[in-house]
C-alpha cells in the first residue's frame, strides 16, 4: 500500500482550517479573564506606588471605555423606533453591540461571533440605514476585533478579519439598493487588526527573550557555581594528598621508632601506609574528573598566608596602593584555611584593581581565639573604569571558599563610594597544623636499628610515587609534595 503524498498546497490549506475550528469554534467558549498589568509593567515604573494597585487594571479600563463609546454612538446613532421616544427599550437595544465588547473581558472568541450575528439583528432595529453595519455595530465590531486580535494569537486574529470580509462580500450581494459600509469597516478592520498584532507580537517577542536571558543567567550562574567548585577541589586535593603523603610517612617510619616492635603493630603500620597509598591513588582519579582540559598542576605548593607579603607586592606594582594590618598572635592555621584566606584576598584585591582604578586598599588579617578573621577595603575610583574582561566569578568563589569552610562573609560597598569584604573563618580551638616530615623526623628510640631511620624516611617519597605509579593507571598531574622539614604545601 503506497502512502499518498500531498502538495504543499493541501497541507498549508488542510493547517489553516484546522486552526479555524481550534481557534473559532474549539475554543469560543474558553473562559479566558484579561489579566492585570504585571508589577514589571513598564507603565508601572511610572506611577507612584501608592496608586499603582489601581493602575495595573488599565486594559480593563480600557475596555470598559470602548463599551462606553459604542454605546453612546450606538444610541445617538439610530433612529427612534417607539413613536420618536428614547425609551428604556431603545437603551437596551443600543446596549447590545456594548456588551459584546464589554464580554471580550472573559471570553474574546464568544465576543466576536456574538458581535458578528447581531450585526444584521442591529441593522433592522436600529433603523438608520447603514447597512450590513448601524453605527453601534460598526464601532462594536471593531472595537472587538481589536481586543480579540490583541488577545488571541495572530492566527485567530486573522481568520476573524477574513470571516469579517467573507460576510461583508456576502452582505454586499443580498443588499443591492442599499448604501454600504462594508469597504470602509474591512479596511478599518484590516487596518486596527494588522496593527494590534504587531504590538503583540512585539510584546510577546520581548517577554520571551526576558525569559530566555533569565534562563541563561541562571544557568551562567551554575555553571560559574560549578567552574568555582572545581577550583577548589583541584586546590584542596593538593592539601589533602599533602596530609595523606604525612600519614604515610609517619606510619612508614614509626616501627623504625620502637625497639623490637610486635608483628601486630608492624602490620598495623603498613595497613595504614597502605590506605593511605590507595587514598592517594583514588585522589589522583577524582583530580582525573574535576581537572579542566587547560589545567597544569602547579609546580610550587599552595600558597599561605606566609605568601601575603609577595602577593602584596605584587599588587603594588600594578599601581594599587595596598596596607596590611595584623592583629592578634600569628600562628599557623589549617592548610585549608590558609590557602582560602590567600585565595579570598588575592580575588579581592583583583576586584578593586578592575573596579577601583586609583584608589588605595587596605587588607587586615585578624587572628582570634575561634578563627581568622579578614578584612579588604577599598576606596572609590579616581581613574577610569575599564570594562572588566573577568566572567564575573569573584564573588561567587570567595562565597563558595566561605561556605565550605562554614564561615561567613559580607560583600557590600561603602559610604565613601568604595567597596568592603569582610570574612570570617572558624578554626576550632584544639586542631594544629599537623607538622610534615618533622615527626617523621625524630632520633629513634631503637640503636640496632637507627642507622636505617634516616634511610628510610629520605627514601620513604621515592617509595610512595613507585608504588603510586604501580597500582593506578591515572596519572597525577603534580607530584607529591616532598614532606621537607618547615615546608607547607
């Protein structure tokens, strides 16, 4: 059985009449109430707030007034038709093409045919001799045309108007020796309907691409949430594999530090070295997924707060004036905290260069009995302010470090025209940096054995990368960070 294939023509023919029965028929007793003006109206922006409850009904008024008209002409329009006397009678009959556009409100589609059917209704009872349309009917049915076009799609706009022109044509040939009004009703129709549709689809235009950059905002700002997140894991797996490579090197020297250790405490030892050595491993896999295509691993450790003063001069040389204040007794603080304390004020003092050309800033570092406390400052702008070609990811991962280490952090600007971040890290009493090969490093307590002490925690890093490189097939992009006596990755 061979499918039929149909011209262009049938199925462009075969569409349109079915967006007339969906459009006219389908859907003419849909109840459709004409909304207020949204509260981002640009008429809204306008109006005081006080009064703009009262505003937001516009179209409604609008409406409303056009009823009013057509009523008005309607009734000033027509002839009497009880002995000469305008009574309640002829008010109701002037009343009818009123309410049609008065019901555009609720149910547009229901309007327009109700609108369209009185016509010849309103003909003999108006008695004035306009025909197919008296004077109510004329301004009825165009004010409704108008509503239904700015109401509807431009589909259901247009098959009103043809419907119009289709009964004009047929009211045209029943009413020879009549004067007409059909030409002057179609163009005027044709007219209001073409220019109605086309400030709605400019409005609907407009709403969906406020739509649609709203939904490319949110998904910038997750796919900046997740750029940011990926930062910190790639730096934070550098300290954790820092402090993994000290586990393993203190559970790898430890029985050297005991005289004729039992086998069960040997064996513990090396379970804890090898943990730690499948940690690392499975470290290096995860760095395989968060690592971006570009990324290099660093060849220096992470930075400290050890760091500030080269960053700070740094800073000076670009042309920032910058003033370090430190309060409280220095100590050394977790690797994590540091390296987010360094990073949160680096990208401050990068957001006053971008956005404070000239101005002067000032860091402060508050060390405190539960924390870190910081401080960036900067005055207002002397100089020009350039287009900044950052992606806007500043504040977000300066909050991203702040959450994750459950800190907290404003970011607001000043009175002066300047700008202010103040965070705070807490750093739970009771938790020291552990030191790095320092332990590793004390005399052992075992004579027979201490030659091979030294020995063995010297050659211990060596040890680690073989066995790494043995049981994973992922490479790590930096390596281990070698537990040098004072160093701090």
């Amino acid at each position: 059985m061979t499918e039929k294939t149909r011209s262009p023509e049938f199925a462009l023919a075969q569409n349109a009449l079915q967006g007339l029965r969906e459009d006219l028929f389908h859907g003419a007793l849909a109840y459709r109430p004409l909304p207020a003006l949204k509260p981002d109206a640009p008429l809204l922006h306008w109006i005081p707030a006080r009064l703009r409850r009262y505003v937001q009904w516009t179209p409604h008024a609008v409406v409303l007034g056009m009823a009013l008209l057509t009523l008005a002409v309607a009734y000033t329009g027509s002839s009497p038709g009880f002995g000469g006397a305008r009574d309640l009678a002829h008010l109701l009959i002037a009343a009818a093409p009123a309410g049609t556009v008065a019901l555009t409100l609720v149910r547009p589609v229901l309007a327009w045919w109700l609108s369209l059917a009185l016509t010849p209704v309103m003909v003999v009872l108006a008695g004035s001799g306009d025909y197919p349309w008296s004077a109510g009917s004329f301004v009825g049915h165009t004010a409704v045309m108008m509503v239904v076009a700015a109401r509807t799609r431009p589909r259901t706009a247009a098959w009103t108007w043809t419907l119009t022109a289709l009964y004009a044509i047929l009211a045209e040939g029943a009413g020879t020796g009549y004067s007409s009004n059909s030409g002057p009703l179609v163009v005027l129709n044709g007219i209001a309907v073409a220019l109605v549709t086309l400030v709605s689809l400019n409005r609907s235009t407009r709403r969906e691409v406020v739509a649609e950059r709203t939904v490319t905002a949110v998904e910038r700002d997750k796919r900046t949430l997740l750029e940011e997140r990926t930062t910190i894991a790639r730096e934070l797996h550098d300290v954790v594999a820092h402090h993994m490579s000290v586990v393993a090197i203190q559970a790898e020297a430890a029985p050297y530090r005991v005289e004729n250790p039992p086998p069960e405490l040997e064996q513990a030892f090396a379970t804890i070295r090898e943990n730690a050595v499948i940690a690392l491993t499975e470290l290096r896999r995860v760095l395989g997924v968060v690592r971006a295509e570009d990324y290099e691993a660093p060849d220096a450790p992470q930075p400290t707060l050890a760091d500030i003063e080269r960053l700070l001069d740094n800073v000076r040389d670009t042309g920032l004036s910058v003033e370090k204040v430190v309060t409280g007794a220095v100590r050394e603080l977790p690797q994590g905290v540091e390296l987010s304390a360094y990073r949160i004020i680096q990208e401050a003092l990068s957001n006053s260069l971008r956005h404070a050309p000239g101005a002067t800033a000032r860091v402060e570092i508050g060390y405190v009995l539960g924390g870190l406390g910081l401080r960036v400052v900067n005055g207002p702008a002397t100089g020009r302010v350039q287009p900044s070609p950052g992606a806007g990811h500043g504040i977000t991962g300066m909050r991203e470090r702040v959450t994750m280490l459950d800190g907290e952090m404003t970011a607001e600007a000043t009175a002066d025209g300047g700008y202010e971040v103040t965070v705070f890290l807490p750093v739970p009493l009771g938790t020291p940096e552990p030191p790095a090969a320092a332990a590793a490093g004390v005399p052992p307590a075992r004579s027979a054995r201490g030659a091979q002490d030294t020995t063995a925690v010297l050659s211990l890093d060596t040890s680690l990368d073989t066995s790494l490189d043995k049981s994973s097939d992922t490479s790590l992009d930096k390596p281990l960070d070698k537990p040098a006596g004072g160093d701090r990755a």
